[in-house]
C-alpha cells in the first residue's frame, strides 16, 4: 500500500496519495511517514517535505508514533539545502517558513525553523542572530530538547558559509561540551554537518576546514572516544576531509589521507571508497598504472556498493579506449551503467547522464575507426 502511495504521488495523483498516507500514517503504519516523505521529494515536492518533517520533529499530534527520543531538526536543514539545489530560486522562507501555522503554539520550533530557512536563501547574519537570540531563551531553563543542538545549527551555517571559522568552531565546540558522554550523537551530527556541505559542489572544498577541525579536537582524540567511536564513524570522518582536500586542489594532501585510511581502517565503506582514490592518484599522479590497476581490482573484490563499482567501470572505459579497444569500453561503460538505476536523482542521476554521454562518443569513435 505504501509502495502504491509512493507510485500515486509519481504518477501526478496527490489526492489519491494523500489519502493513503494521511489514513497510514492516523493508522501508525510503520515507515509511513518516510515513505509519503520519499515520495514528495521523487516528485520534486521538496518544500512540502521540509514543512512535514518540520512539523513531525515539533512533535504534532498525528505524528507523535513517528519520533524518536532527542531527535533535533538536523534532518529539517539537510532537507532544506537539498531543496535549495533542486531550485536555488526557491525561497524557503516563504515556501516553508512562513507556511509553518500548525506549530504555532510550539514558538521555539516554528522561529527555529524560520532562522534555518534564514541561513539557506543567504541571510546568515539575520539567522545567526535569531539562534543567538533562542539560545539565550533557552538557557535560562535549558529543558527545551533543542537546547543541546542550537549550537549545532549555528556551526553548520557558519562553516558552510566559510567566513568565520573561529566563531563556527567555538559554536561546534559547545555543542560537544552540551552532548558530553553521547559520543555516537557528535560523531554522527559531524558526519551529517559535513555532508550537507558536500551538497553544493562549489562549498566542498569547505569540508576539509570542518573535518580536519573535529579530527584535531581533544574530543576526537581522546582514548576512550577513540575505543567508543566505529571504524566506520572514525574513517568516515577522514574521508570527508580527504574529500575536501582534493575539492581544494590539495592532492597530494588527499592522497595521503586516502592511503592512510585505507590501510587503517580497511574493511570500511570509506576505507575502500579511500583505496580506489589512492589508486587513481597513482595513475594520474605517479604514472604508476600497473599498481594502479592491481588496487583498483582489488577494490572490486571487496565492495558490493554500486556507485564505487561504476566509477571504477569509467575509469576501465578509459584505459581501453587509450588502446583503441572500443568494445571492450562500452563492455565496461554498459557495466557501470547497470549499477546506477534510471529512477536516480541528484548527483546519481547527473552521473548515469554522464555515462550515457560517454557510451554515445565511443560509439562515434568507433564507427570512424
């Protein structure tokens, strides 16, 4: 039925849809109301999804079955810059923060929320200073739950703003000091912080100022955080400031993160994701391309993760059409086709486009060969 919902809403039948998941959701169906999400922002409704998630984290009555102990509008922000890139003329303020009337009794949320939309159509100052302004509310009591995560929010604006640093990191800093002993919440809170900045292309060069920041601090490094964290958390870290890194022209800087967490943490996501970039980097860097080629198979051994496999396809193409071996390309570009679905959106989507592109020009090449 949810599955049905979703295809409703595809399908351009939003009152059909509508009532399915209003009746799921009064019904406390488990997933429905990520399902009805998912299905707004398939169909390029992302507005409408930032105003419902905003209104299930304030805890609205109908979505009560729906959330969890501590959860903060950290999802809100990350929806609300994925609206932004879907549509960069899009003003949340007035698409979402102004449209925000069922919360109107839970003030905090609804001028929270409105300082958020404030931060993404560009007014940081005015944002900063509305977080400042409910930070200094809350803490005459400190027993409102997004006491602990306003700090977050203001450090998320500012190091993807990228101009004040100090002020970003003494913000993080007190979120920290305010989670103390809730290690798994800072690490991941960390890993969403830097992920939101890696959405617009031009800020992810941004993100190794903030990894590297978190990796240098007395937290990170402490033994018992250390013990606490999972390889996953602690490689995923590094990756997003590899990451930022080589967005920043800083190769041989990545590179050598790439090869550290490879080799560290080697059974990870982000220690192979590592490993096939150390290995392009011998190629293109060091004009190594048997070592290359050796660590770039030994990747497809160890990973079942679909984009990983495709790009490694695409590099594959590459090599044989340096040695005119047009067949044996589109073998490896149909590969790397098969791995991303034509149902993709975002960076997916732009990335099978590029891949379709691709099969096109080596099938002209090869019919002037």
């Amino acid at each position: 039925m949810l599955a049905r919902g979703k295809l409703l809403t595809r399908l351009d039948k939003r009152d059909e849809a509508e009532t399915l998941f209003q009746n799921a959701i009064s019904q406390k169906w488990n997933h429905a109301m990520w399902r009805y999400s998912e299905s707004l922002m398939e169909s390029d409704q992302m507005a409408e999804s930032c105003i419902m998630e905003c209104n299930r984290i304030a805890g609205l009555e109908k979505y009560q079955h729906y959330l969890s102990e501590g959860e903060s509008l950290e999802i809100f922000l990350t929806l609300l810059r994925l609206t932004k890139h879907h549509d960069p003329e899009i003003s949340v303020v007035d698409d979402v923060s102004k449209q925000l009337n069922d919360i109107t009794d839970k003030q905090h949320f609804s001028r929270i929320a409105k300082a958020l939309c404030f931060a993404e159509d560009g007014y940081t100052d005015e944002a900063v200073a509305l977080l400042d302004e409910i930070d200094a509310q809350l803490s005459e009591k400190k027993d409102h739950r997004d006491y602990k995560h306003l700090l977050l929010y203001k450090a998320s604006i500012l190091f993807k703003e990228g101009k004040n640093y100090p002020i970003a990191q003494a913000a993080f800093t007190e979120f920290m000091k305010r989670n103390e002993g809730r290690n798994k919440k800072i690490i991941t809170s960390a890993l969403r912080l830097a992920r939101d900045i890696e959405i617009i292309k031009e800020d992810r060069c941004k993100m190794d100022e903030f990894a590297g920041f978190v990796i240098n601090t007395e937290w990170f490094q402490s033994e018992a955080v250390q013990e606490e964290l999972s390889d996953d958390d602690k490689a995923a870290i590094y990756d997003m400031k590899q990451n930022g890194l080589a967005w920043g022209g800083d190769f041989d800087g990545a590179a050598h993160i790439n090869k550290y967490v490879s080799e560290t943490y080697p059974e990870t996501l982000a220690g192979i994701n590592c490993l096939r970039n150390y290995a392009l980097y011998l190629d293109y860097h060091d004009h190594n391309k048997d070592e290359s080629l050796r660590l770039l198979n030994k990747v497809l051994t160890k990973t079942t993760f679909d984009e990983t496999i495709a790009s490694i396809q695409v590099v594959f193409s590459e090599y044989a059409i340096k040695n005119k071996d047009y067949d044996a390309a589109l073998d490896h570009l149909q590969a790397a086709l098969d791995c991303i679905t034509p149902y993709e959106k975002g960076s997916l989507a732009a990335y099978r486009k590029e891949i379709l592109d691709r099969i096109d020009k080596v099938i002209k090449r090869k019919a002037r060969s």
